[in-house]
C-alpha cells in the first residue's frame, strides 16, 4: 500500500493498512508532526488535509485515503523552508504554549482560509471550534488566524497584480 | 537530540572554592552549572572538557546538582542546557533571557537546550518557582563566567583586565575596538581557569536590563510550529516496540491473577509481561494497536471492590471524621464572636477534576544489564529516576532520564507511571519499548484534583466583618507524594488548603480549619493545587458578606486589607482591574460585574469578570475578564501575559464545564466527549494589566487561577440575585439554582 504525502509516495507497512492515518504517520512513517490527542475526532490535534479538506487523522480508515493527497504540517513550509502565512502569523503572535495541538490547530485554519478570504471573527471562530487547546492560547489563535487572512489576502492580490 | 547511549559519566572533583572541574580534561570549552539548595543556597561549577559538550558531563557526589549549564565550546558556539522543563510556560526562554542579561551576548547568539538527568537529576517543574528560584543564581553564574573570560583574555591578550569589556560574546580592548577575542578563543586550549569568588561580583542594576523585562520571542515555537519538535509520545528509536498495560476496570479494583490468555497469539504480539506480585499485566508488540489489541486479549480476574457511587464520594466531604481538622489560621477568637449565630453562613462545592493534557502520558525507556535511558514528558526527572533504580536494582547515575517537550503538565506529570511501565515492558523484552496511553487510560488511571467542601460563616458589625471562620474538607493533594514521616512532620497537606489562607488583616479575628479526607480514588497536584477551588469558596464568601453588609464588593474589600506592603500590591491590583474595567458603571442591558481577587507564591491577582445569562438554555457566556497581577517583576511580559490568559480560560473551563463522576465503581467519563473542555467560541475578551512592585520575581504559571471561579459566580449574583455555591456552574445547575 502506497500513500502519497506532503507531494512524496510513502510505502506503508502491512502491519499498519488496517487501521487509521494518524498511526501510519506517526509510528509508521515518522511524521510525528500530527498529534495525538484523544483518538476519537474531540480534539483536533491530527488534523491533517485530504485533498485540501480538513481531516481527523485519528477517524481516518488509511483504506480509505489511498489515491488521495495528504498534507501535513511537515509540508506546509515552502521546500525553502519559508513558513505558511498561517505559521509565521502564530509566531508572530506568539500564540502556542505547550503547543500539543497547534500542528491541528494550524492544518485546520489553512485548510479554513484556502476557501475563505476576508473571513469575519464569527467565521473564524466557527472554523476554529472543534480544536482543542488546554492551555488556553484561544484569543491568540483569533487573532493570529485573522492576521493570516490578511496577508493570505494580500499576497492573492499581489499575486494577481503580477 | 544526542545520542543518550554516547553520555560519559564524567565525575568532576569540587575545589576549595567550591567549583567542580572536570578530572582530567584537557581544556577545550568552558561550562558553568548552578545548583540551588533547599535554602537560597547555590554552588558553580566550572569544568573544561576535551572535545565533550556539557550536556555530557555527569556530576556526582554532589548535595546539589546543576539545573542551569551554560557552555562554551572554541567554536563560540553557546548553550544554555536548562534541566527545568519546557511545558508550555516558556521556562526555557525565561531562563535564558537572565542567563544573557549577565553574560555577554547577542540573543541571537545563544542555544537554548534541554539537559537530562545525569546533570539535574533532583529538578522538578512546578509550583510557579522556576523564575523565582534561579532569578539570582543564573544570573551569578553567567556573571562569573564573563568575569572568568575577562581575566583569561587579558592574560592571552596581555592587556589589563580592567581595560576590557565583555560584549556580543567577545572579549574587547574598550580603547581599541577593532582588538577583541571570541569567548571561543578564549576558551580554546585554556587548562587552568580562575577562580572568582561570586560575592565580589555586583549584579546590573535593573535599569541597565537588556533582557529581563522584554517580551522576547519564545525558543521553543519554530520547532513546534512546523511539528518537528519531540514529545514523550514522539520518540523513536532503531529497534523501538510497543507497549500496553493492563488497567483496572473500577477505581477500588485489585488484580487477582492474571494469565497470558490469547495475548501470545494475538497479531504483532511479541510477549506477554505478567508480574502478578506488583499487579502488572502488559503486552509488547510489533505496533501500538496491535499491544492495545492484546492487551484485551489477557486473562485477567479482578476483584472489582466497592461500587462507589458519586454520591457516597461527595458524602465524605465530612467535619466528623476519625482525623481531627487542623487549624492553619487562628487570629483572635473567631468562634466566640461569631458563636451560634452568625450573621451569614454558606457552604461551597468543588468537584473532582482531571488535568486533561492533550498529549496523553507517553515514555520510551531502553533497559540495558547496566543501564536505563528513558525519554519521557515529565515533570519530575529525579523521581523517575529513583523510581527506575527501585524496579531494576540499577544505580540513579545509570538511569538517563531525558525530558522531551510536554504536550501540557498541569501537575500531572509529577507523577509518571508510564515511565514505570515502559522499564518493566522492556526489561522483559530486551529492548526500547514505547508507552504511550490511550485517552481512556489518562482519563481514568490518573490522579484528580480533590473535591472540596468549605463551610463559611462570619459576623458583621457596623458593616465591617469582625469574626469569619472557614472549615474546609478536601482530598489529599501533596501527601500522596511525600514518604509518611513527612506528612506527620508537615502535619496537614500544604497542597489542599493552599489559596485558603485569609489575607485580610483588617479582620480582628479569623479561623481556618482544614480536614483532610482519604478517598477510595487517587488524587494529587493540579495546576494551583487548591487555588481555584478554595478561591471559589472563600472569595464568593466576601462577596456574600459585602452584599449583606450594603456595601460595594471592591470597597468591602479594600475595607478588610491591612498596611503592609502585601496589602498594599493587592489594593493595587484591585484597583487597576477595577478601575480599567469600569467597575461600577452601567454595563450592556443583562450584563453584569463580579470581582475577586487571590494571593499564591506572593503573587497577587484580581479579576473583574463580565458575563450574561441565555436564560432558556442556563449558559453563562463570559463577555471579558479583566485581570491585573503583580508578580513583582516580568522577566517576559509578554509570557506573563500568555500564562495570565491561559490559567483564565483554564480556569473559566472548571467553572462552567469540568467535572469527573464515579458511577458504580468507574470514572465516568472515557474521553473529551464526556469530558468536554472550554472551547474558541466560548472564549471572552481577556485584558491583562501587569504591575511591577518591588523588582523581585514571583511566580505566574498558577495564581491567575485563583479568581476566576469567584469572579463569575460573583458576577452571576450580580445579575440574578442568586448565588452559585458548588461547581462547575452547568446550565441545568444554573437553571436550577436560578428558578429556586
């Protein structure tokens, strides 16, 4: 069995095609990246994208995911290692703490503002309310996500006018 | 991270002075460590290694060890190795930020590292001391060494010590810029160092700071954004299997045998590990389902024990108990004034609850003949330590224990079993075995913050409380940690009744009396110990007796606080919340205000909470929480104001939500979904007002949750009249409480 990854073909491991993607990425593949935190779609800490949707990791049959793009935080930076706009914006607004759940927290909020611009607070906080975060780092991740918005935007534009 | 298995265990021998230099070494890096004693009590270390870092060099026969290393190598390359752990309040970056102020250095200079066991073995985290505690030390210690630099370039360079100054980790002739030596240069090839007394060195005087008291970017967010950073359930190593273990099905229940069962036969199995004597039933496989899989597949009796009901726990709660109740506070003579009729009395609740951090408890440990390298999210090095050297028979200078990042520690990861788990599971199998728990399993296996009763009365004369007793039943929170003798010696359990303690010195006479109660269910640490609970009872208490007595709750308080410097930085703090709040100016149609205000680790905190009623459903949604703290001094502002923050919707999440239940022997809640924590949507607007007293650092990670509880139910009263007296404040307890 055979997934692709962060654009690259990974070879999974027969002990491991029975059951979900957050295991194959973690103790199968080493993408440690995507968390574990509850293993039942609570809390949103291996939200990965498939196809450009934003996936529960831990509810995910690997069965099912097969012939898809996965995308994990491991490849949101630019080959380059130039940070996403969303990743830059929590550093910038030195969102985290632990930061158990941000790599969720951020693959939720790219998927979220790949189909959104200009979002408004309401729609942010909407998108963002399903992921959990113990530490509290809420008001942050409000704010840091709408400040990626922004320069999402910006570069739509200047992208655009080039 | 390097290799555990390359770590020498180099002894260092102390010199006169008190310096360790490391026996033998040819010189080729410089490296300081300071260790800080039971009392303000602290050593340096200075050793050269030939071609070793620090983070290699293992300190033994030593009453302190180093939690601070900081090293310089020829290449100039600078680390800071930092034993305290990194779980979310910024430590690390705290840390190093005192340790640049006296050092020398550009921020961008510096390499801020983890250190493991072999060199802090006695480090815990917690209880909001890191920053308090090693505020002066570390920074003596990086003084010393600039000082150490500054006398060895001058002998290499042949210039007057005096004549130089130490900048951007180079030593400069201060007439000649363009004359300087790295710190690496100076250090290449040196063997016999210098030896400075630390009390002829003068500190920077705060207004010459550079560092301490800016909002410094975090170290640790790049790695951790990009998700490269590793956490206990994150390591891997060649060779690594999985493990799992065997949990009881009740909260009283015993192992009465256990058998392999079809374990054995089970896919990916690899053995089966039974040692009934400790009550242990594990399997190793090839993955982590297949050892959760297993692991269902033993043969296990139990003996279920009693069939607790909720109930029954809460019942308990009691003031006639075999243990007599400890008076902690005893000024004048509360009972007799108040006697048999007190002008108002109630009685407050709290629940237990769970620390719920999002990465569950998670340990990789490597058992060799001689050997244990375990990494693992801890709290507590030291105590894995010594519990490892227990199971094995293998000696605590063999046994490596190397803190990941935590996903979240909140007082949880004091105590790790799993640590336990994976050194009995690769014992057996001869290799590095992982543990990682299900959410199930840290749900239900782990230790609650104790349910609390507190029962309040007081007297009022002339608007003015002139008697207040609090009798107050909790769970234990610390004992459970500490050996029997300790807690006779101790006498009560520090950890429940802390935030209790009644600061209004304008009260003639007080009594605090706590009983502590043994549950059939573990309890322990939780971020702020008792803080937040007790708070709750005795901060909605004032609030009671203000409204009995007609007199505004923020005047009311400021009317029982004494003189004293303490009362003055509460004053201050409840002013500043107030007045940056708008207390007592009209608020939106069905708003309303609720204040309160706590003390812990001297750290002073007020709270002006803004809230509204949906009075169909009974949800209470918090507008804003205005928060002042005094902490003394900021080394982060900033990562002050990310810990205030935090501990508020912490906190906000026990007020309205959390609660754990036993129902017929179990813990009823199995994951997030009956166990649902705050979430974005119900988060308020939260504003921070930090005030610097007295310049000397006091702790941030716990008092701004003390509060909060009260804060919101204070502010509930204000809008309904009606008062919340048990946690968390549920829309069908609020409904309740509301429509009786």
């Amino acid at each position: 069995m055979e997934l692709r990854i962060n654009g690259q073909t990974y070879e999974v491991d027969e002990a491991y095609e029975s059951g979900n993607l957050l295991w194959v990425l973690r103790d199968n593949l080493g993408l440690m990246g995507t968390r574990f935190g509850c293993g039942a779609g609570f809390c949103g800490s291996c939200t990965v994208h498939v196809d450009g949707v934003a996936t529960r990791a831990c509810m995910t049959a690997v069965q099912a995911v097969v012939g898809t793009e996965i995308r994990t935080i491991e490849g949101l930076a630019s080959p380059e290692g130039e940070l996403h706009p969303v990743q830059q914006a929590f550093i910038d607004k030195q969102v985290p703490q632990c930061a158990w759940c941000m790599s969720g927290q951020i693959m939720q909020a790219v998927a979220f503002l790949e189909e959104t611009s200009n979002p408004t607070e309401e729609e942010i906080v909407e998108a963002m309310k399903e992921n959990y975060c113990r530490c509290g780092c809420y008001v942050r991740i409000k704010d840091a996500v709408s400040t990626a918005a922004d320069v999402m935007a910006q570069n739509k534009t200047t992208v655009g006018a080039a | 991270m390097s290799d555990p298995k390359t770590q020498s265990q180099r002894k260092w021998r102390v010199t006169r002075r008190g310096f360790l230099i490391g026996a033998g070494a040819t010189g080729a890096a410089l490296a300081i460590g300071v260790a800080v004693g039971r009392r303000p009590f602290y050593r340096f270390i200075a050793g050269m290694a030939s071609g070793m870092s620090a983070e290699n060099m293992a300190v033994g026969g030593l009453d302190n060890d180093p939690f601070t290393w900081i090293e310089i190598l020829p290449d100039n390359e600078i680390t800071i190795y930092i034993s305290k752990v990194e779980m979310g309040q910024g430590v690390h970056t705290s840390i190093a930020q005192m340790a640049a102020e006296e050092l020398g250095v550009r921020w961008d200079q510096l390499t801020i590292r983890q250190s493991g066991s072999l060199r802090g073995p006695n480090t815990n985290t917690g209880g909001s001391t890191s920053v308090s505690s090693t505020y002066v030390p570390v920074r003596q210690a990086a003084a010393m060494m600039r000082e150490m630099l500054i006398l060895k370039a001058a002998e290499k360079m042949g210039v007057p010590a005096a004549d130089l100054e130490a900048k951007e980790a180079a030593i400069y002739v201060k007439a000649n810029p363009n004359e300087s030596m790295t710190y690496g240069e100076v250090v290449d090839d040196v063997t016999e160092w210098p030896e400075i007394d630390v009390e002829t060195i003068e500190l920077k005087p705060s207004s010459e700071f550079e560092f301490i008291g800016k909002s410094l970017p975090r170290v640790d967010f790049e790695s951790k954004l990009t998700g490269t950073a590793i956490y206990g359930y994150d390591v891997q190593v060649e060779g690594m299997l999985y493990g799992a273990v065997a949990r009881p099905p009740t909260i009283g229940a015993t192992m009465q045998s256990a058998r392999a069962g079809d374990a054995a036969d089970m896919p990916g199995a690899v053995q089966v590990v039974i040692d009934e004597e400790a009550r242990f039933a594990g399997v190793v496989a090839r993955t982590r389902l297949q050892a959760q899989a297993a692991v269902r597949a033993l043969d296990i009796e139990w003996d279920e024990g009693r069939l607790w009901q909720q109930e029954e726990l809460e019942a308990l709660l009691s003031f006639e108990n075999e243990r007599d109740g400890y008076t902690i506070q005893e000024d004048g003579d509360a009972a007799s004034v108040i006697g048999d009729e007190p002008t108002v009395s109630a009685e407050y609740f709290t629940p237990f609850a769970a620390h719920a951090h999002l990465e569950p408890q998670a340990a990789m440990a490597d058992v060799q003949a001689d050997s244990v390298t375990i990494y693992c999210a801890t709290q507590a090095q030291g105590t894995i330590q010594s519990e490892v050297s227990s199971l094995t028979g293998i000696e605590p200078e063999n046994i490596n224990v190397v803190p990941t990042y935590l996903g979240g520690g909140f007082g949880r990861r004091l105590n790790t079993e799993v640590a336990n788990e994976a050194v009995r599971l690769s014992q057996a199998v001869g290799a590095p075995v992982h543990v990682g728990w299900f959410r199930v399993e840290d749900m239900r296996n782990g230790y609650f913050r104790p349910p609390t009763r507190s029962q309040m009365s007081a007297r009022l004369e002339n608007g003015r409380i002139s008697a207040i007793n609090h009798d107050h039943a909790s769970g234990p929170v610390a004992f459970p940690f500490f050996p029997t003798p300790m807690q006779f010696v101790m006498g009560t359990d520090i950890g429940s009744w802390r935030g209790a303690f009644n600061f209004y010195q304008g009260i003639e006479n007080r009594r605090f009396t706590t009983w502590l109660i043994d549950f059939p269910i573990r309890t322990g640490w939780w971020r702020g110990l008792g803080l937040l609970a007790n708070v709750f009872a005795t901060e909605s208490f004032m609030d009671e007796l203000a409204y009995t007595a007609q007199v505004d709750p923020l005047q009311f308080r400021l009317n029982h606080l004494g003189s004293d410097p303490f009362s003055e930085r509460m004053r201050g703090v409840l002013m500043a919340a107030a007045a940056q709040a708008h207390w007592g100016e009209a608020l939106p149609e069905g708003h309303a205000h609720g204040i309160a205000c706590a003390t812990d680790v001297d750290t002073v905190v007020a709270q002006v909470v803004e809230l509204s009623l949906d009075e169909t459903s009974g949800e209470i949604q918090i507008h804003k929480v205005t928060c002042a703290v005094d902490a003394g001094l900021f080394i982060n502002p900033d990562g002050a104001i990310a810990q205030t923050e935090g501990a508020i919707i912490m906190g906000l999440s026990s007020t309205l939500i959390e609660e754990i239940t036993v129902r017929n022997g179990a813990v009823e809640a199995d994951n997030f979904g009956r166990y649902p924590l705050m979430t974005i949507d119900r988060t308020p607007e939260i504003e921070v007002i930090l005030l610097e007293s007295d310049g000397q650092p006091r702790g941030m990670g716990e008092p701004p949750m003390g509060p909060i509880a009260a804060a919101v139910g204070n502010a509930f009263f204000a809008l309904t009249g009606t008062r919340l007296r048990r946690l968390p404040f549920k829309p069908e307890y609020v409904l309740e409480a509301v429509a009786s």
